[in-house]
C-alpha cells in the first residue's frame, strides 16, 4: 500500500501572481501565520472558510491547483510538526 499525502500549492501560486502572503493576508482577511503555515506546508488541516477565502481572491475554478496528492516513498519518513 503506497502513501499519500496532501500538499498545498499556495506558494507557486503567490510566485505566479508576483504576491507576498501579507497581500494575500489582507485581501482574504486570513491571518498571516495561518498563510505562512499552508505555504510552508505546515498545517494540519484545510478549514473549508479558510480555501473559499483564497480561491476566491485567486480566482481560482480548479482546487487541484491549490491542493494535489503527494506519493510518500516507503523509505522517506513523514514529518510530524
């Protein structure tokens, strides 16, 4: 059985835009730890309000632009943070 994981693309989509996540902060009203934590791929979960907000400001109609699968080899180890 192969592993998955989930990974947030926020940071090549802020790069594309030419935004910095303080941007992206107040036009979403998201705070800016909680953006930093999805672009660092540091967060445990992907609350429904929170992915409205960015879609929208992002403009965003495909979800698998902000979120995709990951494959997780058996030899690498998942972090725990």
């Amino acid at each position: 059985m192969s592993n998955r994981t989930l990974v947030c693309d926020l940071k090549n989509l802020l790069l594309e835009k030419g935004w910095e996540q303080k941007k992206l902060s107040e036009l979403t009203g998201i705070r800016e730890a909680t953006i930093s934590e999805l672009v660092r791929n540091k967060n445990k979960m992907f609350p429904r309000q929170v992915l409205e907000k960015i879609i929208n400001v992002l403009e965003i109609d495909d979800i698998t632009k902000l979120i995709r699968i990951e494959y997780i080899s058996q030899g690498a180890k998942e972090s725990t943070d």
